[in-house]
C-alpha cells in the first residue's frame, strides 16, 4: 500500500474512528482534594448491576417507584458527583473543566446552557444520540458554593423522563412527546 | 529350758498343709468377687454401632445447620445491598431532578423576562 493509499484511508476513517470513540460514560476525576474542603458531597457510581439490582427492590406498587423502575429500563449507568462548600468559589472552573471538555468531542449536543444571575447558577445540559436515540446524558451544574456533575448512560427515553413530572421534583421539561425519541425508533 | 522354747516355737511354726476343701473355698470365692466387679467400659463393636450413627447423623445436622444460616446470611446481605442500591437510585435521580430544575427555573425566568419585554413593561 503506497503511502498515498495508506494517508487518504486514515483521512476517511479518521471521522468515523473518533465517532466510535467516544463513550456516553464520561472519565470523570475522583476530586479528592475538592471532597476534602466540601462540607458535604455525593459520590454516586451505579453500574448496570448495581441498576438492576435496584430495580429488583422498586415496588411495583408505589407510583413513584414504579415510574423509576421504567426509567431504569435501558440505562446501563448512572454518576453523580456533587459538592458543597461552606464559601464562595471553593472550587474552581479548571476543576470541572477536565469533564467539560470531554463534552466537546463529536456526539455530544449541547441541549440547554443556561446563564441564571438571579441564582447565579450554571447549568449545561449536554446529550449524546445514536441513531435518532439519546443515549446519554450529562448534566454541569455550577453554582457559587456548589458544583454537580451527572452522567447518565443508556437508553434514556426523553418521553419517560417527561412523565417523571412531578415525582423527585422533576420539572416539566417542555419536551414534545410526539417528537421525543423512542426506543428502537429510527 | 531353752530347748523346750525352741521346740514349742518350732511346733508352732511347723507349715501346715490347708484342708482338702480350702481351694475350693477360695476359688468359689474368687469367682463371686469376680462377678460381682464391674466390668470396665471398652470399646466394643456392639457398642461402636450406635455411636457411630449418632456421630454421622450429628455431622450430618451441624454441615446443614451451617449451610441453612450461610444462605440466610448471604440472602441479608443481598437484601441489604439491594435496598441501598435502591437508595442510591433515588438520590441519584433526586439530583438530577434539582439540577434540570435549576435549568428550567433560569429558561422560564429569561422567556418571562422576553415576553415582558414584548409587551413593552
């Protein structure tokens, strides 16, 4: 193969190759230092066994529980690292910036960015499709003396998360449910 | 004088052989006391029998005993960790539920801010 041959197949595939590289799941660092000075922090890893066996011990019953279970049905993780501080700006921007920049690799869409500075709050949220299906989700939220990062992998059915209204608190998002990706729907 | 001490302690000394009926009389008498002792505890073969059988079936009791609570340990600590990982679910999709929350209370306050604008307030 001449070199010519050999440059012009990396140059086609390249696109495709760093397509397929990137992961919904992000790398996201352990922040030990930044867990040491908060006053509070939540370290969340549930990994596809830890899921299903937690939707094993959702009751069926409870409406709550019951909208969780279907939530779950699909998902293959979900991370959550959150931390809260006594001060003002404990953290920096850097600091979160490690998980950021992930989000810029191709796949990623920012869905909502969000400037608030009436609660002088950040918030990204960030979504990964494959073949008109999101599957994932990533959440920044910064605020003055807290930051949160989640990482949601998986199937994650916008129309499921949209009847979540109303339980946890979840807002309603808008989201039209005739044009929200179902599974399994090209 | 002395002849006649030596002569009467030699008369009375003189063995004498024990009457005809006398080992009959001590055997008999070995024999009761025989009987009559108890005899020692050994380790026969018609004592072994039982014993065995006790000390398998009590093997047998204590090796399902162990595996009964080892399941019932395992099932606790199954049920445990299901029961926190159900936790860690919810708390998870409580945070993520707050921080959309956030995003949505910052797009509604800007389209709020929009349409006053609009209306000229």
């Amino acid at each position: 193969m001449s070199k010519y041959t050999l440059t012009l197949l990396i140059a086609l595939l390249a696109p495709g190759l760093s397509w397929a590289a990137t992961s919904p799941k992000l790398t996201i660092p352990s922040f030990a230092g930044l867990a040491q000075k908060a006053s509070e922090s939540v370290t969340i890893t549930l990994d596809p066994a830890m899921l299903g066996m937690a939707a094993r011990f959702l009751d069926s019953n409870d409406p709550q529980d019951a909208a969780t279970k279907d939530v779950l049905k699909g998902l293959q993780g979900i991370y959550v690292r959150s931390y809260t501080f006594d001060r003002d700006s404990a953290y920096s921007q850097a600091d979160i910036d490690a998980v950021r920049n992930q989000l810029s690799a191709p796949g990623w869409n920012r869905l909502v960015e969000t400037r608030s500075r009436k609660s002088h709050a950040d918030v990204d949220i960030y979504i990964m499709v494959d073949h008109d299906q999101a599957v994932g989700l990533a959440i920044i939220a910064s605020e003055p003396r807290q930051f949160t990062i989640v990482n949601i992998v998986g199937a994650i059915d916008l129309d499921k998360l949209h009847k979540l209204e109303g339980q946890f608190g979840v807002p309603k998002l808008d989201i039209d449910s005739s044009k929200a990706a179902k599974p399994g729907q090209k | 004088m002395s002849n006649d001490i030596e002569s009467r302690m030699r008369a009375a000394l003189r063995p004498v052989a024990p009457r005809e009926e006398f080992s009959q009389t001590l055997l008999a008498r070995t024999l009761i006391e025989t009987a009559a002792r108890p005899k020692p505890r050994g380790f026969t073969a018609a004592r072994l029998r039982p014993m065995a059988w006790w000390l398998t079936a009590s093997l047998a009791a204590s090796l399902v005993l162990a595996v009964g609570v080892h399941q019932h340990l395992e099932q606790q600590r199954l049920q445990q960790s299901g029961l926190e990982a159900r936790r860690e679910v919810l708390k998870a999709l409580r945070v993520t539920s707050q921080k959309l929350n956030l995003a949505y209370e910052a797009v509604k306050s800007q389209s709020t801010s929009l349409d006053d604008e609009k209306s000229g307030v």
